[in-house]
C-alpha cells in the first residue's frame, strides 16, 4: 500500500497540530525508546505505514515484525527510538489497534472457510469507515483477504440501480451481448437475488454471479448450474465469522463481506523508557 506524505502528515498532525502540551509543561527532553506489545494473539498489521511514521518524525527502526504474521499474546511487533516517540505514541497505536482487529478477523474466517473450500477468497466491499481505505485495505491483505471493489473505476459491477436508470432488465438482457465487448479486458459480475435470475445469467452469460441475501440452499444449486458452465459465483449480504462455513460449503469462489470492518479493536501495550 502507498502512503504519501501528506497520509503520514494528516495522521500526525490530527493527533498533535501544534505541540504536546503536557510534555511541554514537564519540560521533558531526553530521546526515549518505545515498543508496541499486543495483549492478545493475531496477524500483524500495517508495520509497513508505523515504519514510514517514525522515519517521518525522525525515529530510528529498531524493530519491526513482519506484517501477514499470525502472533501471540505478549509479543512485540514495534520497537523505535528517538526524541519523538511521545508523537508516535497514540497514532501508531490506534492504527494497530484498527488493523490488526480487521487483519486477525479476515484470517479467521479464512481458516474457518478453507476446512470446506480451500480456494474460496475472502472479499471485503466498499463500505468502509470513512477516511479509513488505505489502513482498512491494507489489514485486509494482511490477513489474507482482497478488497472486492475499492473504487467504481476498475471493475464492472451491474446493480439493480444502475438497471433501473438503463432501462430494465429485459433490456440489458437483450443487449447484453454488445455491450460486453465494449469491456474486452474487465469481467462483468451481476448481482443476483434468487434462481430464475441466476438462470437467466448463466444464459447470456456473465462472467461473474454475485448472489445478493441468497440463502445457502440456493447458493449451492446456482454454484452448480454456473459451474458447469464456466462461471463464476460469489456470495454477499449478512456473511460474517459467525456463518462463513455455511457459505465456503456452498463451493462458491469467494464471499463478499464487510464485516471486518467493525471487528473488535485488539489490544496493543505500549511502553515508552528513556535511553
């Protein structure tokens, strides 16, 4: 993932836009060491942006555990030094706590998915927390998922509001054909509610079913009409840890969640010494 500096910038200057006014009136000068310990087990998450914020406020790395890696309680995942550590403190700390959240909680479905479908992907949709893409996306593939859609801009994804300002479904049936080679390089994934639509689908031939609330039931005979017949299926609405196994059961290729999003936040220590 890609922070600029106006990211790091932004993220230090939210906390602290002019000084620290506690550690101004203690008069505190020395350089210090801070760690990062978490309190609970998960996947380390967004090492990557802690380590660009230190070097932006002139901390040297002492430490750094890989992100993707699945830790346990008491383990430290940052260590830096320098004179501003205070600053790092509370920023560095709120994005572990976001990310590793979502990061441990798409790994957990993930290895809850694979004992019944081990290719099945782990999606995550575009309703993420305002201002929060970049860290959110990136916890996401450190936990062994993929953003889904992260913009409007680079896949085709055909909604019933889209059909009502085309024109109809019938319509977009009849000319589904023409209007697919006019993306020769993109898929087109559909959304589907029941069925007969994911018959009608399978028919013109899509590339992409997404079942929209479909109970697993039905999941699993679209995933079988589709299969044989080279499509694709995925499954969205309502899916979380809690039914994942349902779903991955189904055979379809991947789930579309947002659950990850509003995971519990994990728990991250952090101690700051002097040197």
């Amino acid at each position: 993932m890609y922070f600029t500096y106006f990211d790091l910038d932004s993220l230090i200057t939210e906390d602290m836009p002019l000084f620290d006014l506690t550690k101004e009136l203690l008069e505190i000068k020395h350089p210090g060491k801070i760690a990062f310990i978490t309190r609970k087990e998960g996947v380390v998450s967004c090492n990557e942006l802690v380590e660009k914020l230190s070097k932006r406020l002139d901390l040297k790395v002492i430490f750094k555990e890989k992100d993707g890696r699945f830790v346990k309680k008491g383990h430290k995942i940052f260590e830096a030094e320098g004179e501003n550590v205070l600053i790092l403190w509370k920023v560095a700390q709120n994005i572990y706590e976001y990310a590793m959240s979502v990061a441990t909680y798409v790994y957990e479905m993930k290895q809850k998915a694979k004992k019944y479908n081990p290719h099945m992907e782990i999606l995550t949709t575009r309703k993420i927390i305002p201002y929060t893409k970049k860290v959110a996306l990136k916890a996401v593939m450190d936990g062994g998922g993929f953003p889904h859609r992260v913009t409007t801009t680079e896949t085709i994804l055909v909604f019933d509001n889209y059909i009502n300002l085309y024109g109809g479904w019938e319509k977009f049936f009849k000319e589904f054909s023409k209007i697919k080679h006019k993306a020769v390089e993109k898929k087109w994934v559909v959304e589907c509610k029941d069925f007969a639509m994911a018959k009608k689908l399978v028919e013109i031939g899509v590339d992409v079913i997404q079942l929209d609330k479909v109970n697993v039931e039905t999941a699993a005979l679209i995933v079988e009409m589709a299969h044989k017949n080279n499509i694709k299926v995925l499954s969205a609405g309502g899916i979380n840890i809690d039914n994942i196994e349902d779903y991955a059961k189904t055979g379809v290729d991947g789930v579309v969640t947002t659950a990850p999003y509003f995971a519990k936040g994990a728990d991250i220590k952090v101690k700051i010494t002097p040197l």
